[in-house]
C-alpha cells in the first residue's frame, strides 16, 4: 500500500523465536517517504485526533516509563514508523488481544524502518497494522476517518479468527505448565498439545481422551436418559415425535406442561420449556424440528437450570443459568431494550466473549407471546420480561457461579453420570430448585449430558467467583510428572550443520528410538523419507514435531528460515552451532559476519534452562554465544588447550576435545576417554579436520542429553560419508578409474575444507565441476572460487537451474574471472550437463570434485555413468537398470 508518500515493502510474520523476540511478530518494512523530515508535533490537531480515535494510547508508557509516556513523545515530536508501532498495539488490544510488545528501528537506508510488533492471531494482527497506518495518516492530514466503523469491523474479525473462551482457557492452562502449544487450524479450535508421541489434541472442551462412542451416545438424548435411568439416576420422562399432531398427543400423555428440543441438538438451540398448551407446543415444534433429527418432547421439570463441570471424574465447577431476559423502563420497547442490552461490551455475536448478544428470532417470539407480549411492546417499569426459556450462554443467557453451594449428593450424581457415559470432560445439566439440596428430594433431574460442556459460565460467570477450569482438564490430560516434550536438537552454523543433523540421528537411531529429522535433503521419519528437498525451514520442523511416532526430533535449522518465519519450535533441549563464515551475505538485512552470527545464535537463545548449547571453541563468533543461553554450555574443540575451553572447565563446565588421538568428554576435571580417533573412519582418523568438527558437535550434543557413551561410540564407528548416510558430504567414489568427489559445498568455508582434505602430492590432476547460487554477492562468490585455485587443475562452470535473477551464464563468466589466463575450463548449461563434460573432459587417474546444487540429480547422473561402464566392460549393449553407485 502505498499514501502520501508512504509505501509499506513488506510484511513478515514470524511465527516463532526469531531474530527480535522470544514471541510471534509482526515485522514490517516501512518506507515512510516524505514524513522522514515531518514529525507528530509538526501537524495541528494531530495528537487530539488521533488520541480522540484511540483513547488506549493514553495508557502506553514507551521509553517515559510511565502512562501517558507515550502521547508526551507524540506532543514533543515523534516520527510515523514509531507512531505505527504503538497504534497497532492499541488496535489489536481494541480487538481483544493482550499484546503489548514493539520496536521500530532504523535500517541504515534514509526513510525506511523496520516496524516490529507482537501478535497473538496473524491475519488479525496484518489487519490491525494496515489499519493503524491508515488511522494514523488520516490523523495527521486532518482527513476524515470512520474509526469506531473501523474498529468495529476488526473486532468482529477478531471473533472469526480468535480461539473461543473453552479453547483459551486450555491453552492458557497448558502454556503454564510450559506444554508445547500448536494451533492446527487458522480460525478453528483444534489444537495439539505437546509434541511428537506425547501430543494430545482439543477441539474446545472435547479432547483426543474423549471416547467417540460417549458422544454419540449423547448426541442421542433418549438413548442417554436410558442409559442414566439403567443406574438409578433421575430423568425426565419423554418421548421423540415427527410431527406436530404426534408433539401435542405425548404432552397431553405426559402431562403439561412440556419441553420441546431437537433430539440431537446442541448449545440450547431449539429448546422450549414451559409449554402449557396445544398453540404453544406446536409452535414449539415448529422452532424444534428445525434442527437435525427428531423432536424430543419431555415432561417439564419445576426449578432453576444448573450446569455442573465434570472433569476426569471430579466435579470442578457449577454454574446456574438464566435466561435471556430484559428489565422494562415504561418507554422503550421490548426490541429496543434487547438492543440496549447488546450494547453490553461483554455481549458479543457468538461465543467468543463472556456474553453472548441476545437475538429477537422464533424462539424469542415464542416465549414473549407466552408473556402476552411482542417486540413492539412496552414493558412496565421494573417488569421482567424473558426472551428463552433455556438458559444456555449461547442464547444471551447469564450465568451465576454456585460451585461452592453444590449438595455432595448432586456432585457425586453429576460424576456417575460422567463416569456412567465414559466421559473424560461433561457438562451435566440439572433442573432443581435448590442445589443445595439432593436432587431426588426435590423431584429434580438431569436433563441433559454435554460431551463438548462450553467452559465460559465457569471462567466469566456474570456472577460469583471465576472458576479455571482449564487447568483440571489439561491435568487429566498431562498429570503431575507426564511428559509433553521430546527431546529437541536444533543444528544451526554455517558448513557442516547437515553432517552433524545426519549423524546426531544416527546416534539416537543406534538407540532404536524413532527419530524424526529434518536437513536440506528432506524430512525423515525413522530413516525414511517424507519430504523430498529443502526441509530445514520451520515448517519442515513442525511437520516432525506432529508426528505421533517421534520419540527424538533432530532438526537443521537454516538462517533463512529463522529470518523468513522464526524457529519452528518453542525451545530446544540442546542447541548446536557449528561455525559462523561468510555466506548469504547481503540478503535478508544481513551484510556482516556478526549480524549472520546473531542469526544463528537466535537458536541458542531457544535452549531450554535444563537444556544445552553445545558450541564450537575453535570459532570466536560461536564461542562468544554461551553468554545468550539459559542452559548449560558444552564447548568442542579439536585442541586440548584451547584457552575458551580450558577456562570453562576450571569452572566446573562441560567440553568434548581430541586429546592423544582420542575424543575425549570432560566435566571440570574429570576426563573421559571415549573414542580412539582411527577408529571413526568418516573422519579418516581426524585427518578431514571438518569431519572431525562434526564429530566433536554431535558427540557433545548426545552427551549433552544423556545418551549412553556405549551407544555414541557405535554409532561414530559406524557412521559413513557415503551417498547413502550423507547424501553431498563430501562422498568419495570410484568411477572408472577416476576418483570422484562428491559435496554440496557452496562457500568459502566448504571449498577450504575441500581443500585441506585434499592431499597436496600431486598425485592427481584434479578438475572441477562447479555452479554457485546467484543470490550470493560477486566478492563472496569470487571469494569461493579463489579458494579452489591451489588445488584444482581444470574447471566447469555452469549455472543453476534458479539463477537467482541472474543473466545466462552471469556467475560462471564471473567465476572464469578468477582464473589465470591459462587455466583450462569449460562451460555448461546445467549441473547435469557439468558433470558429463567433467567426466569426458577427466582420464582415469583424475580427481574429479563435483560441488552438486542438486545432489540426487548428480548422483542419478554418476549412477547412469557408472551402468554405462559396467555394460561396455561386459558387453551388453541392452539399455542399463540403474543400480546403487558402490
């Protein structure tokens, strides 16, 4: 959107940890244009209009401290990016969100800020933000603005899209006890809690405990009242009809006066009470048979409508009902006085509020006409007119806490009937004059069992004492020391996050636990793939975290997802960072090393207080993020003395080193020795100094959560480099007669590794096959390239199928560059087309080093070159079938 100059370039939601808060955002890239130089106290009248629109900004503190803060800055002079910020919290708490956090801050590019603000429903909070930039601009330019319109119509999107008031108190009660949280629909109240094979699901007060044969049951009222009169509980008497001759023949059989509801109904919908003739059962039929199913018509039971909460067998909370009803003042209509009561901010359309606003539909006409009144009708001063008979909340009901009034004998009545239907959570509703009182005494019964109760009488009676009856049901669900977490290592870094992902779950996989994992080759469950591609992105997390198998989630976590969406998890039991190096410089805001460094430690931040940062020693910029974790610290190094680890461990601190040709595990001064380095043949005795970093990584990571040394042993012994453990990490094989090497590598880090790894004897002559992404800028991608220059002796360049908006054949004319003009080297469209011509243009005894963008096409195509050389040696001229490369 663009106004006066103002353009908004983009709007970000990051839906997890991220790079400004520990919470779900809003991040906003604000242009404000030609307001750069125009301050709030430079437009007349600005503070008073705007203020006038929103009186809630008179609360903000901002950086005063103080209410009132906030309109001071305004009135001395403030600019639009900071101005917005507030006004969108103001907005989102008019609608009912209890958000309070923000920034706004400079980008270094004149005029154009980053906006941040907190949320709690994303297309709400979007909502909110444009209208807050909209509100404000009309403030400042005196234009003319519909604000209460506005914010009434923002207000109703926040009933469509926040969780109803059942739902909330839940989830509420679950984040208190620190339970993961998961929303599984934009605007519905499903829900998981906990993760992997902890989880449990909600759909409002309904949970994945409740049995499906107890809500069927109870979606059928007489199979219910059969099945409560079976046990001795009081019911009424009653009988389903399908017509309205058949509902005047049962009441006269029962006796007046009746009720009339839809034998399968729900939330008081349909319901008639009190019919004491033919006219007024008839047209109660004709209200009731609107709903699905029959009509049920029941005797009429004298006395007040309770509601009591059963939960896991406990009765937790009661309520009495009443019904929709006004107070007439001798001049308003009934209409108008029902309009007045709506105008009740606790009354809102729906079940989202406390209150729910009264409606003048069939029902209500029906009970006013058994007054001798209509909507046109004026009331008596003080005259109690009702609008329903039931009194359920969803009809404009009231509710009045009595659970501390609640006769024994009714509770335990109450928790047979729950217990009867096999219920989890039930709402049983009781007609009696005084619960104070056992029920049978007073010819009262249960009229009624909800297997999905609505929660909001209970947490916002009208009257009486809130009652949190959110924390029974997630203790039914998750009682006292039952877990709700698995445990979570998060990989982040630089060059080697993959290896170490893939190892770490080999690690737990040696352990038989199913592991979930997530890394730039896909998303495993098991070992077995799931998702094809790039999958270390938040969403690629959450995918893992769902699954119900998951015992162990091992996820990559990339720089772009934490920029793009946040983490994909709340916090992690340990938090791994392998090393910081220039890469992806230049996108995304972020230009230095130390800003990509304070990217990554973004998952640090996330360890839990009884978690782990396991750290790389060796790396300054990693080093320095133990300062960001709440858990423990365990630093790898390759070096016994490195300075950062010995002073950890003279504090009593954890570190895992190579000391003596063995990796060794440390707690203050206790030393011990694990593994011998020959025997991890991935890391060819330590030699691969890179593959050893990752082995030190995942070894403290294991460690770290307490897996069993015996069992981190065995897996670092049998864990392979290969194109079957670590698909593009640095695979070496064999193809007629040429070594070929086989890595993802994409930056300066990787092809140093490369090269280190590389012996420097001569021995071979090397070619290499390489396309770089073009999102990179031109001195990092120079930057690579320079690094392959002592070791390799012929090039292939080609582009990458996404050239980034690059020109054709851009980055390898740009990559050529950094050649000595003698140098051999050769350009391809394509990494398949690379490959081909690196493998014709190589002789057997050659190193040929393929930096693959795409690894299992490159491995498809050395498989296709590998049948080709297997049929000509025997002969076979046949079309080859394609096997594993060996």
């Amino acid at each position: 959107m663009t106004s006066h100059g103002v353009t908004v370039r983009r709007v970000q939601a990051l839906r997890g940890p991220n790079l400004y808060a520990y919470k779900t955002v809003l991040r906003v890239e604000l242009d404000i244009g030609p307001l750069e130089t125009r301050p709030s106290n430079s437009f007349p009248g600005f503070v008073e209009r705007l203020t006038s629109w929103l009186p809630g900004l008179h609360v903000h503190e901002c950086s005063i401290g103080r209410p009132g803060g906030f309109v001071e800055r305004l009135r001395r002079g403030t600019y639009l990016a900071h101005i917005t910020e507030h006004v969108t919290i103001a907005i989102q708490n008019e609608m009912g969100f209890d958000v309070a956090y923000g920034r706004a801050r400079g980008t270094g590019e004149t005029g154009v800020y980053t906006v941040v603000v907190a949320y709690e429903e994303e297309e709400p909070a979007r909502e909110a933000f444009k209208t807050a930039l909209e509100m404000t601009l009309a403030a400042m330019f005196d234009e003319p603005y519909d604000a209460p319109a506005a914010l009434e119509r923002l207000r109703d999107m926040a009933d469509e899209y926040r969780m109803g008031p059942s739902t909330r108190a839940i989830v509420n009660a679950a984040r208190r006890r620190k339970i993961p949280v998961r929303r599984l629909t934009p605007t519905g109240s499903l829900v998981q809690l906990g993760y992997g094979i902890h989880q449990k699901r909600i759909l409002a007060s309904q949970t994945s405990d409740t049995s499906s044969l107890a809500v069927e049951i109870c979606q059928e009222k007489p199979l219910t009242n059969r099945v409560l009169r079976n046990v001795g509980i009081s019911v009424p008497e009653g009988r389903t009809v399908r017509s309205a001759d058949e509902a005047w023949e049962v009441a006269q059989d029962l006796g007046l006066p009746v009720i009339l509801k839809p034998e399968a109904g729900n939330q008081g919908k349909g319901v008639m009470v009190n019919l004491r003739s033919e006219a007024e059962v008839r047209a109660a039929y004709e209200v009731a048979s609107q709903y699905r199913g029959d009509v049920l018509v029941e005797r009429h039971i004298e006395g007040d409508d309770f509601r009591l909460l059963v939960v896991n067998g406990k009765m937790v909370a009661a309520a009495r009902r009443d019904p929709a009803q006004v107070i007439g003042d001798g001049r308003r209509t009934v209409a108008q006085l029902v309009e007045v009561a709506n105008q009740d901010p606790r009354r809102r359309p729906g079940h989202s509020s406390s209150l729910t606003r009264i409606r003048l539909d069939d029902a209500a006409q029906v009970v006013l006409g058994q007054q001798g009144l209509t909507g046109e009708s004026v009331p008596a001063q003080g005259q109690v007119v009702k609008l329903r008979q039931n009194c359920n909340l969803s009809t404009g009901g009231t509710a009045t806490d009595v659970t501390d009034e609640v006769h024994p004998s009714n509770a335990r009545m109450a928790e047979l009937a729950a217990q009867v239907l096999n219920l989890d959570v039930a709402g049983i509703d009781l007609l009696c004059k005084d619960i104070r009182r056992p029920v049978m005494e007073q010819g009262g019964a249960i009229v009624e069992v909800n297997a999905a109760p609505g929660l909001r009488m209970h947490l916002q009676p009208t009257n009486g004492i809130p009652r949190d009856v959110g924390v029974p049901i997630v203790e039914s669900l998750y009682p006292d020391g039952a877990p709700s977490r698995i445990p979570i290592i998060a990989v982040t870094g630089t060059n080697g996050k993959t290896t170490v992902t893939r190892l770490v779950a080999h690690m737990f996989e040696t352990a038989h636990q199913c592991v979930g994992m997530t890394s730039t080759d896909g998303t495993y469950i098991r070992g077995e793939r799931i998702l094809e591609g790039d999958c270390s992105g938040p969403r690629s997390a959450q995918a893992v975290l769902l699954h119900p198998r998951v015992e162990v989630a091992v996820l990559e976590v990339a720089r772009g997802g934490i920029l793009r969406e946040g983490l994909g998890f709340d916090w992690c039991s340990v938090g791994i960072v392998t090393n910081v190096s220039p890469d992806h410089l230049g996108l995304g805001g972020i230009n230095t090393l130390e800003q990509l460094a304070r990217v990554k430690q973004v998952v640090i931040e996330s360890v839990s207080e009884d978690g782990s940062a396991v750290l790389n020693a060796d790396d300054p910029l990693v080093a320095e993020m133990a300062a960001a974790s709440k858990g423990q610290v365990v630093y790898f190094s390759r070096r016994p003395d490195n300075p950062i680890l010995q002073a950890h461990l003279a504090q009593g601190g954890s570190g895992v080193f190579v000391e003596n040709g063995f990796i060794v595990t440390a707690r203050g001064d206790r030393r011990q020795l694990l593994v011998e380095l020959e025997r991890i043949t991935f890391t060819a005795g330590g030699a691969l100094r890179f593959q050893l970093e990752n082995a030190l990584a995942a070894t403290a990571a294991a460690w770290a959560q307490g897996l069993n040394p015996a069992l981190i042993v065995r897996a670092l012994t049998t864990f392979r480099s290969d194109h079957r453990m670590a698909p593009g990490r640095f695979n070496v094989l064999g193809l007629a007669g040429r070594q070929v090497i086989l890595d993802y590598g994409h930056n300066v880090g990787a092809m140093r590794a490369i090269a280190e790894a590389l012996p420097r004897d001569g021995s071979r002559r090397t070619l290499m096959v390489i396309g770089l992404p073009g999102d990179r800028r031109d001195e990092d991608i120079l930057a690579t390239v320079q690094e392959t220059l002592p070791f390799v002796d012929e090039y292939v360049f080609h582009d990458l199928k996404d050239r980034r908006e690059r020109a054709e054949l851009e980055v390898p004319q740009l990559m050529r560059s950094c050649l000595a003009p003698d140098t051999p080297h050769h350009f391809a469209a394509d990494g398949r087309e690379g490959i081909l011509l690196g493998f014709q243009r190589s002789r057997p005894g050659d190193r040929l080093v393929i930096i693959a963008d795409i690894v299992e096409e490159a491995l498809e195509v050395l498989e296709s070159l590998a049948d080709v050389e297997a049929d000509e040696e025997s002969g076979v001229c046949e079309l080859p079938v394609s096997r594993s490369l060996m």
